[in-house]
C-alpha cells in the first residue's frame, strides 16, 4: 500500500471513530432526554429543591376561667455552622476569644478555654460535623435573644453561623395540678394519656409544607412556592376543671394522706346537674414520703368500695317495696355468721334493735345483710337485676383512656358463692372505680338522674368557640321518686346523727355516706404479713336540700390506726366543701343596702382607697381622720369607723398588725422582706418588730388570727 494510501486510511478511520462516538454521544443524550430525563429531573429537584415539614403550634388546655393547664413553650437548641459561606478565617479567628469568654459565662458549664479549644477544633474538622451543637441544654426565647448579641453570632447567619433550631416544649404552669388528668402524648413511645392523649388530634393540629432550595454555601433558604401549604394550629381545649377548687382538693388530700401516712389517694369534685369535674386529685406516697400524681386513681383503680356501696342495697329493697325507713330490725349484738364468714358490726356489743333508717347512718352490716338475705336469697337475680337497672356494671364511657370496668358478679357465674350475696350487700366481691361510684351518687343529689361525668366544656380557635360540649345522660331515672326521698333522708341522717356527725356545720347540710373497707391481697384474702389493709371513702353532696356539688374522696391503705371513712377521707371532703361554699355568692342573701346596720361591723386596717370603696358601697358610716395618709388604722366607735393615720417609711419594717394577708405581704414585700405565713384571718403578730431597719431578704412570719 502506497504512503498516500495508508495516510488516507488512517485518517478514515480516525473521522469513523469519532463519528461513531459523537453517534453514541448524540444518541446517549437523546436516551436521557427522552427516556431518562423525567426521572433525572426529579432527582436534579431533589438535590436543589426539598419539601419541608412546618409543625403547627398545639393547641393548649384550659381551666374553665381560662387559665392555662398546658402549653407548648419555644425552646432553642443552639448550633453553629462553622462552615458558613461569609465565616472567613480571618473572621472566626478575630472573634473567637471573646466569643468563648460569652458562651462560658453564660452556660457556665466550661471555661472560655475549653469553649476556643473545642470550636478552634470543629472548624479544622467540619467537614465531619458541619453544624456543631453549642452549650449543654435548649435556651429558652429571652435566653436566645441574648445569644444573638455575642459575638459572630450578632451577624447574619451566613457569616457568624448562628442557627437557633426551635424545639417546643410542652408546660404544666400549674405543674403538679391534675397532672395525671391533663395527661401527656411522647411520641417516642407512642404514650398519650390524659385530656393530651384523647383530644390529641384536635390540639395536634395539621402539619404545613415548605419547599426550601439549596443556595451558596449549602444553606437552604424559603422559596415562594404555589405549593406550600401553610400549617393549621391545634385548638385548645377548655376544660371544667377550676384551678382555685382544684389547688384547695389537692392540699386537703396531701395533708391528709401525709397525716395518716396512706400508700394513695383521690378526691372528685362534681358539679351535679352538668357531670363537670370542677376538681380531680390523685395522689401516690414517693420512697422519700412526699406525694405526687403518679396514677389516675379515681378512673383507673377498682376497688371494693365497701359501706358506700350499702346505697344501693338500699334502693333495692325500697324500689322492691320490702322496706320502709321506719321498719325495725333486731342487729342483736352486732355480728352475723354465714357459712365460714362471720359479719360484725363496728359497735363493740352491737345496736340491737334499731330502725331500717338507723342501720344505714350507723353503717351496720348486720342490719343490712339480713335485710338483703332475707328478701333476696332465692331470688338473688332480682337484686342483682337491681344493681343492673341503676348501670353500676357499665363503664362510664369516659374520653380518657383507662377506665377500669366495674364487676358485679350475676347467679350461676364461677365465681358466685353462698357468701355472695351478703357480702355485696355491704360492697365486697364487687368493684368500682372512685368516679363510678361518685357518678352513682351524684345521681341520687340530680334527682335520679345519672349524668356522665364532663371533663371539657368547649374547643376554641382563635378565641372562638368551636364546639361546646352538652351533659349526657346515662340514665334518666335510677330509682322512683318516693325512693329518691327516702334515701336522700337517710343520706342526710349519715351526717346529721350517724357515722359522720363530725362533718355537721350550722352553714349548710351535706348529706353522703361513709365507707370502711378492708383491702384485698390476692391470695392471702384480706391479710398479709403486714396485717389488714383498709380503704377509707367518704362520698356524698351539698348542700342536702339543693345539691350543686358531689365529692368523694378515697384513700388507701392509711396507718397509725386510724382508718374509718369519716375520720380520714370526711374532713378532706368537708375542707372542699367549705371553699365551694365559700366561693358561691348565689347560695348568700343578698345584702340589703337600705337596711339598718344593728351593729357596725368590725373592719381589717389597711389600704384606705379600697377601704373606703367597700364602706362606701355597704352604706357604713366612716370617718376620715388621716386625710393624708394612704394606710390606715380602722377603729370602731357606736357611730362610724374611724380611720387614723398609719405610717409607712422607707427602709424601716412597717406595722402590718390588724391587716389583711393581701395589704401586709404587699407592704413587707415592697419593704424588701420575704415573707412566711402562718394561718389565715387578720395578722396577728410579726415576727420582726414593726420599726426596725430593714436588712433586704431578711425572712418575716406573719402569725394570722386563724390557724
């Protein structure tokens, strides 16, 4: 082959290699865009472009007046991008001492030192650890503002590389209060409980979408999308509850449970007609013996009630007409014995013979389990159909989840005996939960009709009120009305001459019943090592001739010997009872502003402006002797109350003897001085002498004229 040939060639099959090559390249880019360039498309989107998930606020929950029970709170984990596009060496280098000497003092967890020698070594790796978590715990939004006057950080984030990722934090500002009923949702565990976990989806809210698109320096930014879908914050949920009667339920049942050493407790507060739970307190003992919302007792635990339960044995043989008030029965010297079981009477000799009305205020359990075997054995199913009829062996149907399902045993279950039906008579070999039984009773107080109980009044958004919650009724009439009189009369016999004469007072009638029950222990029956455990319970409504509240309060296991319903759950019950009263104008007479004053009442000295407000508005004749003086000395004379001056100067202790709680703290408290209260009323006593130079911080006890 000639020169010129074989060049020739060489260059043919040069052209034909790179022809075929820019076939393949033409054809290769054709194969992308038409059958791979969707989905590269796609994947380029994602690489710049990314959907982001926009949490809503949850929505809170409420007293009724309002005030919050639970809130989500914004809280900051702070990190720093130390790759920032606008972070130059000679920038972070030129900050970073005084940077360090900011982030220690105000963490105080690590010396500035150590702050620069850590941050010096995450920028020469960050390539590991771009965006380096600063500081040991979230700050809050006060705390944040503050971080972002340090130094880099006062620049924009895309040169001091401050990055504040918001993390909300759910609150309890009341914290212990009704914890347990308020409840909680962790969605690492999947636990909702509580208002939290049963209206979950109304307070969660719905998530929005972002798309964000990746710029200069790896940082995302908003990008303004038809497609973004804005979130929709929860609704908040108004509950019934009411925090003055709930912190007032919560202290009586602490006081109590701490003064007879219990194991746990709970007291409801009712209001009758609606089913609202105006107050819910569940208290367990800690090793250390404090106590603390730890189990929603009064909806979770059943239990044997005990004498409480004798109201319903009571209905029964009123509505079956074997019975009347008046009938006597001979209880003989108090103790009863059937088959193995022997029944007594806590009357050491027993009542003898006494009437149908005396037996249930004495709570003898002779008179009424001869009464119910007498009339029921061989028709055990009509009593039984009894209890049915009143729904005691139905859940409530709560919202919140763990109600424990009543048992009540019927005839010809494995479990009946021939010691069952004496022994449910006086509330063994059943159970029931604190709110079940309340929710019986409170029927008895709604003039027989059984209402659920109401944990929430309405949802709101925005201020508006989206729905509102009506009472349900569970059953119309539990009993006839001229039962309804009967036990309602011997209900208020209880406490008028029977187990719980210590809960009388001369301002209104309570009508209940108390309940002492020995505690089961499994296989042991009712006695272990320890010996007998016991239950005590009081539970009934006020005031008896027209009922607004129902209460019960239970507490378990109490010690120190002392273990009968009225004596341990009876004065928390009255305590709450005194403060509804005390809080209800409408159960007041109205004061009569024209009427005569027989006798001019004694006035708290204090606040002259406020003083003479009240004066003013009650018709009471005053005298004004310190025209000057803001805080006075109330004095009564036979004509007037007369105001003398009191005076109040700067850096001595004032004289708050003969004020109000109110007045005086606010006094002491400007002064400088903490103070310590000791009963309630009027002060009576300071425990630093009124003039004496004020050392600030100094502690101060006021002695109040009631304990």
């Amino acid at each position: 082959m000639s020169v010129k040939k074989e060049i020739l060639f060489r260059f043919g099959l040069v052209y034909f290699v790179f022809g075929m090559l820019g076939l393949t390249i033409i054809g290769k880019i054709l194969y992308i865009q038409v059958v791979e360039g969707n989905d590269l498309r796609a994947k380029a989107k994602t690489i710049t472009f990314r959907d982001i998930t926009i949490e809503p606020n949850r929505g809170d929950i409420c007293a009724i007046d309002g005030r919050l029970l639970a809130t989500s709170i914004p809280y900051f984990e702070i990190r720093m991008d130390l790759k920032a596009a606008g972070l130059t060496d000679e920038l972070f280098y030129a900050n970073i001492d005084s940077l360090a000497i900011k982030l220690s003092r105000f963490f105080r967890d690590k010396s500035q030192y150590t702050y620069k020698s850590e941050l010096v070594n995450a920028r020469k790796f960050s390539k590991r650890n771009r965006y380096y978590p600063i500081g040991p715990r979230q700050v809050n939004y006060l705390e944040l503002q503050e971080i972002k006057e340090f130094p880099l950080f006062r620049l924009p984030p895309n040169k001091g590389g401050l990055i504040p990722v918001q993390v909300n934090r759910r609150i309890k500002p009341h914290t212990s209060l009704a914890s347990r009923t308020i409840g909680v949702v962790n969605e690492k565990s999947g636990v909702a409980v509580g208002i939290e976990g049963a209206y979950d989806n109304i307070l969660r809210g719905k998530a929005g979408v972002s798309t964000v698109q990746r710029t200069v320096g790896n940082l995302w930014v908003d990008v303004n999308s038809s497609m973004q879908i804005e979130p929709e914050d929860g609704m908040d949920i108004i509950t019934t509850l009411d925090v003055t009667l709930q912190d007032v339920a919560e202290k009586a049942l602490r006081e109590q449970l701490g003064k007879h050493e219990a194991e746990h407790g709970t007291a409801v507060l009712m209001e009758v007609s609606t089913g609202d739970i105006k107050a819910i307190a569940n208290l367990r003992r800690n090793n250390d013996g404090t106590y603390a919302e730890a189990f929603n007792y009064a909806i979770g635990e059943g239990a044997e009630p005990g004498s409480t339960f004798k109201l319903a044995s009571l209905i029964a043989l009123l509505e079956d007409g074997y019975i009347t008030l008046e009938d006597t029965i001979n209880t003989g010297k108090g103790i009863s014995q059937y088959y193995d079981k022997t029944i007594t009477d806590s009357k050491e000799g027993g009542y003898g013979r006494i009437s149908v009305k005396e037996i249930f205020e004495y709570s003898s359990n002779v008179g009424i389990t001869e009464l119910v075997t007498k009339y029921y054995t061989g028709k055990e199913k009509n009593f039984i159909d009894r209890l049915y009829a009143m729904n005691l062996n139905q859940p409530l149907g709560l919202p919140i989840k763990g109600e424990a399902t009543p048992y009540i045993k019927y005839p010809g279950d494995k479990y009946w005996s021939g010691i069952t039906l004496p022994m449910m008579s006086i509330g063994y070999e059943i159970t029931l939960t604190p709110l079940q039984m309340l929710t019986f009773y409170n029927a008895i107080a709604n003039d027989g009709k059984m209402v659920r109980p109401k944990f929430v009044h309405s949802i709101r958004q925005h201020g508006n009120t989206e729905k509102k919650f009506r009472t349900e009724v569970i059953n119309p009439s539990i009993c006839s009305k001229k039962t309804l009189a009967s036990v309602r009369r011997a209900l208020e016999g209880v406490v008028e001459n029977g187990t719980a004469r210590n809960l009388r007072n001369a301002s209104y009638k309570i009508a209940g019943k108390t309940g002492t029950a020995q505690i089961a222990q499994g296989s042991t029956g009712y006695r272990n090592e320890r010996g007998v455990s016991h239950q005590a319970s009081f539970v009934g409504y006020f005031p008896a001739d027209n009922p607004k509240f129902s209460c019960i309060v239970v507490v378990n296991s109490p010690s120190r010997s002392v273990y009968y319903g009225n004596l341990v759950a009876g004065p928390i019950f009255k305590e709450i009872a005194d403060k509804v009263y005390a809080t209800n104008p409408d159960w007041f007479p109205a004061v009569n502003p024209k009427a005569e004053l027989a006798e001019l009442p004694e006035s708290k000295s204090g606040f002259k402006p406020e003083l003479e407000q009240v004066l003013a508005s009650l018709n009471i004749p005053y005298s004004n002797n310190a025209p000057n003086s803001i805080w006075v000395n109330t004095i009564r004379n036979e004509k007037a109350v007369e105001f003398e001056s009191r005076t109040v100067i700067a850096n001595l202790v004032p004289n708050v003897i003969g004020m109000s709680l109110k007045d005086a703290i606010y006094l002491l408290e400007n002064s400088g001085l903490k103070v310590r209260v000791a009963g309630r009323g009027t002060v009576r006593h300071q425990s630093i002498i009124p003039g004496s130079r004020v050392k600030y911080g100094d502690r101060i006890t006021l002695e109040m004229s009631m304990n």
